[in-house]
C-alpha cells in the first residue's frame, strides 16, 4: 500500500483526546468544588448488565454506521486508540454504507456482522466480515464501555495496525516451488504472511503491476518484519512469477503436521543447498514463529554443544562425559529430566543420546566464557545478523554470558534464543559438515550476498553425525524416528520457560539429504510434539 495514508490518523487522535481531556478536566473541577455530592448520581461498580449490555453496544454500533468515529470511540474505555483506528477505517479505508447486525449476547459479548463498501477513485466492492466486541465497566467513570481492541473494528486488526485503500506497495505475485507448482494461501494457509513478505520484498522484480487493494498496515514493534496484508481486491494488478526453493510435497506434509498441534512451527532445508524446502506454521497470531521466533531451544543446542566439546579438544564422542544425577555450577544446580539413571561412565555419545544434562554442565569449567558464541557464529554461522534468506528472518543469538548462563547456555536455556529456521541449518551443517546459509528464494534472483562460515572438520562433522544417529535409533528421538530408513539422525529439546506449566517442544533431525527443526510453544518434551512433526516432514522428502 501507498505509504503516506498515515496522516490522518494523528488528527483523528488530537480530536479524540482533545474531546477526552475536557471531560475528565470537567469532572476534577466539579469534583475538588463540591458539585459530586449527594445530589450526584452514584458511581456503578460491579459487571455491566444486560440493559447496559445491550445499550452500549447498540449506541457505539449507531455512531460507528454513522461515520461518526468521535462519538463511536467516546463509547470505549481507550477513547484515543479507537478514534485513531476508526478514523482510518473511515478516511484511509474508504469504506462506505456500514451496516452492522449484532447477534445473540453471552453475558457481555456481543458478536456482531458488518456489511460495507469500499469505494475508491470510481472503483467499488462489497466487504463483509464478521467480529465481536465486550462490555465493560469504566474504572473511574462507572459508565458502560466498549473494551477497546482493534479487533473490535476488524478481527485480524492488532495493536498498531491500520486499515487503507489504495494502490497496493508492491504487485502481486505468482510463487511457485522448486518444479514450477503454484503455491497459493488457499492451498498451504500457513504461507500466507510468508507470500505476503515475498510479495513486499520481490513483486517489483517479478514483472507484475500494483492493485487497487485494501489492505492492513502492519504497526507496532513487529512492523519492519511484516509486510501489508490484503483484506480485498477492488482492481486486480498483474501478477508477476517468482521461483522458489519450496518443494509443493514437503510444504504440504508440512503444513498437515504443524495443524494438529498448537502453536507450532517447521522449517525443513536441504543441506546440499541451503535451500528452504518447507516453512510451516500454526499459531493464533500468524507470526512466522519458523523463521522470526526468539526463544531458547532446549537441548537441541546440545548438537552446537558437543561440536564446541570436540573442537576445543575437550572431549570426543566415544570420550568421558559423566552423567551424574545433579550437577552445580556457580551456585546454580542442574537437574537431569526426571527419572534418568545416572551413569558415571558415559561417553558424550551416550550422554548426548540421552539428552543428559549434567554432562555438558560438569564440562562448563573447562570452556571460556565465549567459547560457544565462537563455535556458533564461526563453525555454524549464527548470531551474527547477515543472514539474507530472502524475507525477514532471525539468525539466532549465542551471547557470551558468564555466571550460570555459562552452563545454561550449553543445555540451550539461559541467554541463547533460537527459530527452528537457526535449529535446521544447524543439522543441515552436521549432515555436510559445511554452512550453506538458508534461502527460500533463488540468490540469482537478486545477486544478494550469502553469509558465510567456516563450518565443521571432517572428524566433528561426522561424530556429531555418530551421536545424532544414536539419538534416533535408540535414544530419546527413537519414538520419533522409528519409521524412517535411509540416513538418519535427531536431538531433542524441551525448554523451560518462566511462567509456563509445560515447557517448549523442540526437535531437529535429518533423513538423507533433508534436515528439519520443529518447535511447539508449550508442547512439553521433545519427542512428543516437536519429533512427530519433524517426521512427518522428512518422511515427505524433499
């Protein structure tokens, strides 16, 4: 979309709080000079009744159908951040002849339907949708309120977003995969923000011509990573054809898989190339969690771990890494997941089939402080914020923090936060032994340039290798696993999260030449969300 709609959207707040001001001066005023006594109606307290319900809502649904956006945001109790948006559904949107039909109340919502027009510079469309609204009690007036959320206005409206029509920002586009076959939001509902943010970033320099489009724009501390998104058409622009790396087939196991768990996300690349074969995700908020997601992914760091172990001459995979059943340092103790037996003489391979966290812990004297941060953005090209894959991504951060997070870190907690994007290429490196950072478009198609690492030696790559496979076939991802053949490998994760019952779900793994990390917010272990997801993407293939 055109990007200078904005500006009426500052006076319709000056106005709304303007209007605000002088009534709660009004009300100070009456207050300090006496005039609220007895003789003042009694401040309500206490939830809404079905009167005041039903009254509140028909009143803001009037000035709303009206167009009179100062009285319609008056009614809520966020009167300056919903004239702000309804002004713009008024003045930035074009949207005409509003007739909303409320439908049946429970207690104090009230869902409702809205029937309009858009109409812009001759060009016309019907919009229809449907949304809901609650009442509230004011805290300090006591009045009836609509509780403000843009939602209110449109439900895919989030705080910061704004509704306008006009020529879109970029032409549209026809994505299609690695073959040829067209990938659409109708067919893969999950890659819809991600077409959205291939569109922004390539629909120029794919050939096409701009719409005329009400779309929302994108707002609040999320909006440089999240391109415009199309609520109507009213004029279609030409689409113009963009390759991919997806490959249609894993797109969709990928898709099928992340939908019967909540919250959750896939990426699977093919390790020869960096190539990007699936992205999937299935979350209320449609934030592509997959490539964007900030947050700690449990032992499955333990594979960048155990690659520092070996490459610092610390130990090898057939070498000690005891398992004793706690483990302190720095004053923080560690706890290895309930119910594993300890094992005083375990190698780093069976330790780390077991997911054991005592081992990685025993061993963080014998590390520096940056040794990790090193291995990571040296031998697996993390943290270093020059990925360029082709949309907005995170290219994870393996800070060098001292204290406990020292230990924490290695077990993938403390300060190291990931995206299952991050987690898959760290897999694709251990399957080649080479860092090929991710792409899911073409870099001839813009001549970007890739980041760069050093990768792993020949005896690192291949004893992670060792214990990844270990992992699958007879440690904690064999459940996960067991119905895959050919070259396989996996590591686990759960992460603990402050102020959560279950932790987070993690799980990467590669089957020949396709690696894939998956994680679910709230999943609980691994293997048992995160690792079937996995799965079923690598039995797909590439």
């Amino acid at each position: 979309m055109r990007k200078g709609a904005k500006a009426a959207i500052v006076g319709g707040v000056f106005a709304v709080m303007v209007g605000g001001a002088g009534y709660g001066a009004f009300n100070v005023v009456a207050a300090l000079n006496g005039d609220a006594g007895a003789g003042s109606p009694v401040v309500k307290t206490g939830p809404p009744d079905a009167d005041e319900v039903r009254e509140t809502s028909e009143a803001f649904f009037a000035a709303w159908e009206k167009g009179d956006m100062s009285t319609a945001a008056s009614l809520t109790d966020y009167a300056g951040q919903a004239g702000a948006v309804l002004a713009a559904y008024r003045d930035n949107a074009y949207i005409r002849d509003v007739r909303i039909t409320p439908g049946t109340t429970t207690g104090r919502t009230v869902p409702f339907s809205v029937k309009a027009t858009v109409e812009y510079e001759g060009k016309s469309k019907e919009l229809a949708y449907d949304s809901e609204l609650s009442v509230v009690r004011g805290k300090t007036t006591g009045k009836a309120l609509v509780d403000w959320e843009p939602s209110v206005v449109h439900p895919e409206l989030r705080d910061g977003d704004t509704l306008v029509t006009g020529e879109a920002s970029a032409p549209p586009i026809k994505a299609v995969d690695r073959d040829g076959t067209e990938l659409t939001e109708e067919k893969y509902p999950s890659l819809g923000p991600i077409l959205d943010a291939l569109r922004e970033k390539y629909g120029e320099q794919a050939g096409g011509e701009p719409g005329i489009e009400l779309s929302i724009r994108r707002g609040g501390a999320a909006a440089e990573d999240t391109a415009d998104t199309t609520l109507l058409t009213l004029a279609e622009g030409r689409a113009g054809r963009l390759p991919t790396t997806i490959s249609a087939g894993a797109q969709a196991a990928a898709e099928k898989a992340v939908q019967k768990y909540a919250e959750s996300s896939v990426v699977a690349v093919q390790p020869s190339t960096g190539e990007v074969l699936a992205v999937a995700n299935h979350r209320e908020d449609a934030f592509n969690a997959a490539f964007l997601g900030q947050l700690a992914p449990g032992s499955t760091m333990k594979i960048v771990s155990a690659a520092t172990l070996i490459d610092n001459g610390i130990t090898t995979a057939d070498g000690p890494a005891p398992c004793p059943p706690d483990a302190t340092w720095q004053s923080a103790t560690f706890h290895n997941l309930k119910g594993m037996t300890p094992n005083e003489q375990a190698t780093l391979s069976e330790s780390f089939a077991r997911s054991c966290n005592t081992a990685f812990v025993k061993y963080a004297d014998e590390v520096k402080v940056d040794s990790l941060t090193r291995e990571a953005e040296d031998r697996f090209g993390l943290g270093r914020n020059d990925w360029k894959v082709g949309i907005p991504s995170f290219d994870g951060s393996v800070p060098a923090s001292g204290g406990p997070d020292t230990a924490a870190n290695m077990l993938g907690q403390g300060k190291v936060q990931m995206s299952p994007l991050n987690m898959a290429s760290v897999t694709a490196t251990v399957v080649t032994g080479r860092f090929r950072q991710p792409v899911i478009v073409p870099q001839n198609l813009d001549d970007r340039e890739l980041a760069t690492a050093q990768g792993l030696s020949a005896g690192t790559a291949q004893q992670l290798r060792q214990m990844m496979n270990r992992t699958a076939t007879s440690g904690t991802g064999a459940a996960a696993m067991s119905k895959l053949s050919g070259d396989i490998g996996a590591k686990t994760g759960s992460a603990e999260v402050d102020g959560q019952e279950k932790s987070n779900s993690w799980f990467t793994g590669y089957r020949d030449d396709m690696a894939a990390a998956a994680m679910a917010q709230e999943g609980g272990h691994g293997g048992d969300v995160a690792g079937p997801i996995v799965a079923a993407v690598l039995r797909a293939g590439g």
